[in-house]
C-alpha cells in the first residue's frame, strides 16, 4: 500500500470509531496495527531507562573500586603502588560490568598511571610492547588463512570420508569434536568454530535427511550435537599448542615476566596433547549422554563426504602455500628441541609465518598474493588481541610498581597459602570468573594472584599455567567469548542444553586439567626453572 493510502486508511479507521461512539486514540490504533499492546508501549520508556542506569552503574563502577582500594591503609606498600593497585582495580571493574570494550579499558592504565603519578607516560606506554602483540598477530592471520583457502574444509571432508568413520549419529559427533580439536591445535578456537559449524552443519543435515527417507522426522537432536561437538572440540584442542587460543600465550608471558619459569612450544605442547586427548572424552560422553543423537545410523556416509571432498578439485595454489607456512611453523617450533639457535623461540615464529603469507603469491596473473591488504584488517581479532597486550601491560606494571612483591610479602607475614591449595584455586576460580567476564581478562587478573603466591611458597609455575589456560574457556553460556557466541549463533543449539551440558563438561574439565597437570607438567620437564 502506498504510504498516502496507508495514512488515509487510519484516519478513515479512526473517523468509523467516532461514528461508532468509541472514541479511541489515533496513536493506540497506530500501536494495534503494529501488534503492540498498551502496555507494551508503555514499557518501552521503562527498558530504557533501565538500560541508562546500567550503563551508569558500569561506568561508575571503576572509579568507585578505584576510591575503595585508595582508601584502604595499606602498610608496607608505597603511594606508588597502591595508585598502580587502584587503578588496577579499576580496570578488573570495567572489565566485570563492560560498560566499554575490554580491550578500551585495558588502555586505562595509559591515563591513570601518569595521572596518578604511578608511572610516567613514556614508562606506561613501554609496558605495552609486548612480545605476545605479534606472536598473536601473526597465528590469528595464519588461520584466517587457513579458512580462507579452504584447506580447513578439505581437511575435515578428507577424515569424515574414511570408511567407518561416519555409520553413525554418535560416531560422526565424535569425528567433528576430534576434527575440530585438531584444527583449533593449529588456529584460534573461535576461528575454529567460525570455520567447522557450517561443516557440521552441513553434515548433520545430511545423516537427518537420510534419516528422514527411512521414516524419522529429521535430525535436531544431532544438529545441536553436532555444534555443541565443535564448541568442545575447539576446546579440547586449544590446549594442545600455544597457538591454540590467547590464554596461552598470555599466561606463558606473565609467568616469565613474574616467575621467571619460561615455556617452549615443545614444552607446552608434551603436556597439551596429553590434556586435549584426556578431556575429549571429558566432553564426548556428558554430550551423547544428556543429548543422544536421533539418528542410529547413517546410510551411505562415506560416499557422501568423498564426494563432497572431490567436489573442492585438486589443491589450489593457496592451499599450498598455506601449507607451507604451517610446515615452516612447526619446523621453527621444534628446532630448539634438537639445535641451539638464541633467537629462535616461541614467539619468533608467528611473525616470520605472517610474513610469508603476504609474499607467497596465490594468483600470480592477478598479482594476488595468499592473504593481502584487507584480509590483515578482517583476519585479526583486534579486540582480543589488545587485551592480550593490556593483560600483559598490567601485569608488567604491577611488578615494576613492586606490588607483586608487596602481596607476596603480605602472604609470607600472614602464615603464607599451602602450596596444595594453589592448583585447586586456579583451577576453581578461573571457570567460574571466566563464565562472568572475558576469559582472556580472567587468565591475566588469576595469573597475576597466583604467580607471585607460587615463587613465595616455592610452587612451579608452570603448572598453574597449565591449570588457567586450560580452564578459562567457557562453554556453559553463549557470552561466555567469541566461540561460545559464534557455536550458539548457529541457531542450532538451545539455551537449556548449553547450559546444562556445559555446566557438567566445566566442572569435569576442571577436574581432569588440574590433576594431570600437577603430574604432566613435572613429570615432563615441561618448564624450564629460572
């Protein structure tokens, strides 16, 4: 209808009520066409006005921590370190209530630190070069990379085609939680879950629609299983290396700037195989057990999968550089292992792969390279990348500013914290903080506790940093971080069986973390001392 006619047909609407004798106003009539009651309308100024006092709750929540700890006589700890901790929990506020991005708020310290006369500017701005920026740069682009050329895809199609793999419902869940663990091994967990749901989406239609010819009415069930199972996958497997989500690389770069304990990658990734292999069952068997998949066998599964695979057509040029670069990535990482080389370490690596990807060409007549100027803009998580740097910065200046030193003090006067307890702490704390704010943001203010406790009680740190990175990914709620967002987005998995099966799978994973990391971390020599 035009809109003329529309207005014409209200007013003619509203004139046959006067004649009626119900005079009813234009604007409610407006509203009914709209399918909103009065009440509605009039509850709409209200969820504003509540929306406004949450955000001013949030933004005050920062200076008023900030006020509380400055208030606080704090003995044996110098003007200088209390504004540094004031202004830390300043920052711990806004990164609970957001009232600003996380990563925003990590640049605090840039304006309180000098403000507060904690630190000068130029000393604040050096807390922010840190090694961790292009170690993160260069794995988030490696694989945007990865999903760009497709050789993701073809990796998931190529393991789900092998005969045997995918006869069942149970079965092919538990290919694509090992699928997805190995691919989030190699890139970022919520890069993992953005490229394998369509995968196993695609997937559980097909078993259901196969179900569905032998009479059964479709496969939701298995659909919601199946994203669930990435979600998890994605979990379990980054644990296995550094590059498997931001917490690790985080916590490994607290802990040797607090402790003085490094990390290799082939020490941390001895341990990590050994914890994604013992939690993807942790993850398997809570799912198929409160979440059974509704289709018991899947006809034809190995043929459809090796005819999807043949339909992708040989390696592109893209793949093969993409490829490569992986190859020249785990050939740096290991190398330390068997020769002495000074600078080649852990951190080396991502940027020399970043930069291969820009100079291997993919389409040599179009001068297109692998990846170019627009995916360096798309391919980065710029948000989680910053508040990798600000968590390494806070914790950095907490140590310059001597407060690290000043609580491990005050826990040596007080009768000191059993060594026993820290792991435990670790490993409760972290899922639970984790659930309420940013992961990334948890595994900074947790590391930055623990890490001084552990050198005064003479606990290794390594294996606290096991602990935090292992536990600090939360599956139970959608906002839980990007790929528990991007999992539930796919409109496939309820609110209920998240939760439920998540809150299970959490307390579980915790539990197998902490223990075989008090074991494998030792036992391995996976940590070098200081």
């Amino acid at each position: 209808m035009p809109r003329g006619d529309h207005h014409a047909g209200v007013e003619a609407r509203a004139l046959d009520r006067k004649r009626g004798g119900y005079d009813v106003p234009l604007a409610s009539s407006r509203q009914k066409e709209l399918g909103l009651s009065q009440a509605q309308a009039d509850t709409k100024p209200d969820v504003a006005a509540n929306q406004t006092l949450k955000l001013v709750v949030s933004i005050l929540s920062g200076p008023l921590a900030f006020l509380l700890v400055q208030s606080v006589p704090l003995a044996g700890l110098d003007p200088r370190g209390q504004f540094g901790l004031s202004c830390y929990a300043w920052v711990l506020a806004w990164w609970v209530t957001t009232p600003i991005p996380w990563a925003v708020t990590g640049f605090l310290p840039l304006v309180l630190f000098p403000l507060t006369g904690a630190m000068s500017f130029a000393d604040t701005i050096g807390l922010y070069g840190q090694r961790v920026f292009p170690f993160l740069m260069g794995v988030m682009l490696f694989g945007h990379a990865f999903s760009k050329h497709g050789l993701a895809r073809r990796m998931a199609m190529s393991v789900l085609s092998i005969r045997g793999v995918a006869t069942s419902g149970a079965r092919l869940i538990l290919m694509i939680m090992v699928v997805s663990a190995v691919v989030s091994a190699m890139v970022d967990d919520a890069a993992t879950v953005a490229i394998m749901i369509p995968i196993a989406v695609s997937v559980a239609r097909f078993a259901g629609d196969a179900s569905a010819r032998t009479g059964s009415a479709g496969a939701p069930r298995l659909l919601e299983g199946a994203c669930l199972a990435v979600l998890y996958g994605a979990t379990a497997g980054g644990m296995a290396t550094p590059a498997g989500v931001p917490f690790n690389p985080l916590t490994i770069s607290i802990l040797e700037q607090l402790t003085g304990y490094t990390v290799t990658f082939v020490q941390w990734t001895m341990t990590g195989v050994l914890l994604t292999i013992a939690t993807l069952p942790v993850y398997y068997f809570p799912l198929i057990f409160m979440a059974p998949p509704d289709v018991a066998a899947i006809d034809d599964g190995a043929s459809y999968f090796a005819s999807q695979k043949k339909k992708l057509g040989p390696l592109s040029l893209g793949e093969k550089n993409v490829l490569v670069v992986l190859v020249v990535m785990v050939t740096l990482w290991f190398l330390p292992a068997f020769v002495t080389i000074r600078f080649l370490d852990i951190w080396y690596v991502p940027p020399v792969a970043m930069l291969l990807l820009f100079l291997l060409p993919a389409d040599l007549r179009r001068g297109e390279m692998t990846l170019g100027a627009k995916d360096f803009q798309d391919g980065v998580l710029w948000n989680v990348l910053f508040l990798v740097v600000s968590g390494t910065a806070l914790a950095a200046g907490l140590a310059r500013l001597g407060i690290t030193d000043w609580l491990g003090a005050l826990i040596k006067d007080s009768g000191g914290v059993p060594a026993s307890v820290l792991p435990w702490f670790a490993g409760i704390v972290t899922p639970l903080m984790s659930h309420l704010t940013s992961g990334t943001a948890t595994t900074s203010m947790i590391s930055t506790v623990v890490y001084p406790i552990a050198q005064d009680v003479g606990y290794n740190g390594a294996i606290l940093a096991r602990i935090i990175a292992g536990t600090a990914l939360a599956v139970a709620f959608p906002w839980g971080g990007a790929a528990s967002g991007s999992a539930f987005a796919s409109g496939q998995i309820s609110f209920g069986s998240m939760f439920k099966i998540g809150a299970v799978v959490t307390v579980l994973n915790a539990l197998v973390v902490i223990i075989l990391s008090m074991i494998l971390v030792p036992a391995l020599g996976a940590f070098t001392a200081p």
